[in-house]
C-alpha cells in the first residue's frame, strides 16, 4: 500500500498526549504526500464531535484545530451518538 498511512487512536481527553501524537503523525503524514486516514475507536469517536477536541491541549504541541476533520456517515453505521 505506497502512499497510504493509517493513524488508529483511541484515546481523547483521556489522555490528551496519545491524542496529540496521532495527530502530530497523520499531519507529517499528509506533508509526506500519503494518503491519510484517523481511524477513530472507542473515546476517540468522541473527537468528531464539534467543539470536542479544542479543550485538548498538550505542552509543547500546537491546540487539535479540527475544524478540517471531514466525518461521512455511511447507510447503516449511524446510531445517532454523535449527534448533539
């Protein structure tokens, strides 16, 4: 798979360095020209929430800027819980 990259994260506020370093990752990823997916499990689902992550600040990192993030929801895999 040359030029894919896949970031899997699990973790959002819960522990906000996890959180950060995925995204530092998927960001050098797309500067490195790879096609580049978040895959979001468990808390970090949390994150495609609006507003969600820009509490979410690590020493040292720029703040999550999210406002990017693109989530489509496919027939069938909407149980509504991101839904505010």
């Amino acid at each position: 798979m040359p030029g894919k990259f896949c970031v899997s994260l699990s973790y959002a506020k819960d522990n906000a360095d996890k959180a950060t370093v995925a995204f530092v990752i998927a960001t050098a990823a797309l500067a490195s020209d790879k096609e580049t997916m978040v895959f979001l499990s468990t808390e970090a689902v949390r994150l495609a929430q609006q507003g969600y992550a820009d509490e979410i600040h690590e020493e040292g990192f720029a703040r999550m800027a999210l406002s990017c993030v693109t989530s489509p929801v496919r027939p069938g895999y909407d149980d509504g819980a991101l839904r505010q």
